[in-house]
C-alpha cells in the first residue's frame, strides 16, 4: 500500500488523508502503519484557493495613479509597462507567485498581455517562476493589436502585430500546456485594446486545441461606452458577435452586465473572475455576483494586478467579496462566508475548468491544500465566519498535488524576500 500523509487534528473539516497526490480519507481517519503524519490541531483547512485573474507583471509598479480611474490609470502606466524587460516580469512574476502561495493560493492565473519588444520569452519566465514556487499556473497568453493610431486606447509601441500574436500563442501551447501543472489559455486584453480579427483568431485557436479562452468584459462604463461607439453594441452583445458566449470562456470583472445579459451568459456558462480589491480601488463598480451565481455563471475570485489590489495577497478577497455583495446588497445576510469559500475555491475551479479535480475537499480529488493557522480565532464559534472575518492571515502549510509548497509558513522553493529585494531594485529604476 502507499504511504499515506495524515493531516491530523483540524478543526475543519477533520482530518485529510492523502496518497499520490490525491485526497484519499476525510473526517476522523483511523491511523495506518506507515502513515506519515503532520499535526494541524485546531486549523482549518481549505480546498487551495483558485487566483482566477492576475497581472503578476503589475508588482513592478504598485503605488501609481492612486486617484484614477481605469481608463487614466491604464494610460499614465502603459508607457512604464513598455519600459520592462523579460528579467523585470521575470522577477514580478516569482514575488506574485510567492504571495499568492503564502496567502493560500494553489491555482494561479496570469494574464500576460506585454511582450518586451516582442521577446516572447517573458511567457517562457513566467513558467519557470511557477515551477520554482511549486503552484499550478494558468498562463493566459494576453495580446494587443489595437494601439492608438487605430483607435485602441494604448500607445503604439506597446502593442503587437496580429500574425506574430498567433505564431507566439501556437509556440507556448506547445511548448508550455501539459494540462496539469501549466494550463494555457488564449487571452486577448480587452475590448478596447484588440481587433475583431483578433477576437476570433484567438477563439479558433483556443477551440482548435481544446484550450479555454479569458479576457476582461464588463469592468467600466468607458469601456462599455466604447463598444457602443466602435461597435453599436453592448460589450456582451459584441462577445456573441465574436463567437465568445460559451463554456470555455471566463472573463475579468463582468461588473457592467444587464439582466439578459446575466441570463444569457449563465444558460452558456460564462465565467466570471471578480476582483473586488481592484474593482473598489478603481472604481469601476459593483459586480452582481449573487445575481450571476443565481444566474448559473460560474464565479471566481482574482486577484487582479497588484498596480491596482496593491496586496497581491488572495486570502484578503475572501472578506472583501463578503463585504462588496452585502454593500451592494444592503443585506447582511445577501453573502455569507462559506459563500466567499466558495467563490476562492470551487468557484475558480470552475472559471478555470479544473472543478473535476480541484477546488473540493473529497476523495478522489488533486491534494491542493491550504492549512491556515487557527490559534488566534479558537475562539470563535464557527470556524468559516473566523477565518474569512477575521484577521489577514498567511497559511501555515501549502500543499499542491499532496507536495508541500509553504511549510511551517516558509515558502521551500525559493527565497521569498530575496526575491522582494530583486523586485524592488528593478522597480527603482523605472521611477525616473
Ligand atoms: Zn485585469
């Protein structure tokens, strides 16, 4: 028989076993010979938090255009995003790997949408940075073609051209999609950073190699705005128009979305990332996450990028989509924390097309794992109304695939404010 782990003595849910990287037990697990077991007396366990949306390149420039909107924000940091190198994202992506693990996260999602001069290789750095962290990635190879001599909204020189976007996208599924540990996912930007052409290229592209597609919809009126001028239609009605509206499509923010349209995306299973941090510092609205849930529309949480969450932390969007659904509710009861649970666990799971697998605490699924620590909230009566209610806290262990990624709260596979020191260094010189 293989040897199994025991994670001993939680508070919640009880005891885990685990064996080949699969959850095997739970509950009150009798002890086995040969059982290797770690004592976890009275913290609680969650299912590994899924990061459905992530600009982890934004930890090079946390801090600017405080009081802006998107729209302003986008345009004051476009020209600073332009001067980064593949070492800079290289060096953001190992820090916001390293965060989101230490907060919980098993499943991470980047939305990559820079190229440094055209030097692919920046999607190539940020799979070695997952490998080294230990987490599972979702590399969406983000994209721009429409810069602003045609009506996009970023500077020229930032974007880049239709044909070599595909020829990239083709080069990293095959180099980096192994289905398990690195998920790639064709990612244009947003409505009013890309062509038509390149909406639909990239879903014959995503559908001809069973690949899921993202994009940011819905997160501002300018954007929705602009579709109605570019297009006539609203940004849903643009997404049918190119082929989007299905099962294999999660979108960033989905915040500015109508009843229909809520209808519509729920009866096709539309994802949708909410990123109530980054929404809130912004400005850009409430997302209707309880409408969308009751509407079938699977609902994630993200992180979003840390020049716009300033965290860069998931544990924290737990109380923050609780607190966003019951402001927008004027409910107290409208969401509660084991609904926010959800949302960071099987919810993503779902956004990502993962939840056969990840996202639940049974056997038979993936051992990804987030023991946090419970001394401080013993305490309190239930155990989920502590952990999402109370204090911001770290994990104690992290487990991917039953591997331990955080240990005792230390990160094992890299040096964590090594890399913060790497980051800052780097981030200094784009000040001038
Ligand atoms: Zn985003």
């Amino acid at each position: 028989m293989t040897a199994r782990t025991v994670l001993r003595g939680a508070r919640w849910p009880g005891d885990i076993a685990i064996a080949d990287g699969v959850i095997v037990e739970t509950g009150i697990v009798e002890a086995q010979p040969g059982d290797a077991v770690v004592n976890v007396d009275g913290d609680i366990i969650t299912a590994g938090l899924a990061n459905t949306h992530h600009h982890l390149y934004q930890w090079m420039t946390r801090g600017r255009a405080v009081g802006c909107d998107l729209f302003g924000w986008l345009v004051e940091l476009y020209p600073v995003w332009g001067r980064l190198t593949v070492d800079d994202v290289a060096a953001a992506a190992l820090v916001g790997l390293g965060e989101l693990a230490v907060t919980g996260c098993t499943s991470a999602s980047d939305h990559h949408y820079l190229v440094p001069h055209g030097d692919d290789a920046v999607f190539d750095a940020i799979v070695e940075a997952a490998a080294t962290v230990g987490i599972r990635l979702h590399l969406s190879r983000g994209s721009m073609d429409l810069g602003k001599s045609q009506g996009g909204l970023p500077p020229d020189h930032v974007v880049e051209g239709l044909d070599s976007i595909m020829a990239s996208t083709e080069r990293v599924i095959a180099q980096h999609h192994d289905g398990d540990m690195v998920h790639v996912v064709v990612a244009p930007c947003s409505p009013f950073s890309v062509s038509s052409e390149l909406m639909e290229a990239s879903a014959a592209l995503a559908r001809q190699h069973g690949l899921r597609l993202h994009t940011h919809l819905c997160e501002t009126i300018d954007e929705q705005e602009h579709c109605l001028e570019r297009f006539g239609r609203r940004p849903v009605e643009q997404l049918d128009d190119w082929g989007w509206v299905g099962d294999d499509v999660w979108l960033a923010h989905g915040i500015w979305i109508n009843d229909e349209e809520i209808t519509r995306l729920g009866s096709a299973g539309v994802g949708v990332a909410h990123c109530p941090s980054s929404n809130a510092r912004l400005a850009a609205g409430a997302c209707r996450v309880t409408d969308l849930e009751a509407a079938g529309v699977p609902v994630g949480l993200g992180v979003d990028g840390v020049a716009s969450n300033e965290v860069g932390g998931l544990f924290p969007e737990l109380r923050q989509s609780l607190y966003a659904a019951r402001l927008r509710a004027m409910d107290p009861s409208a969401f509660m924390p084991a609904d926010a649970v959800r949302l960071g666990t099987s919810g993503g799971a779902s956004c990502l097309g993962v939840a056969d697998r990840l996202g639940s605490i049974e056997p038979g699924m993936a051992a990804d794992l987030s023991v946090w620590p419970g001394d401080d909230i013993a305490d309190v009566v239930d155990p989920l109304a502590g952990l999402v209610l109370g204090p911001d806290r770290r994990v104690r262990h992290l487990y991917v695939g039953g591997n331990p990624v955080v240990q005792d709260g230390h990160l094992l596979g890299c040096d964590l404010a090594a890399a913060h020191a790497e980051l800052a260094k780097r981030a200094r010189r784009l000040w001038d």
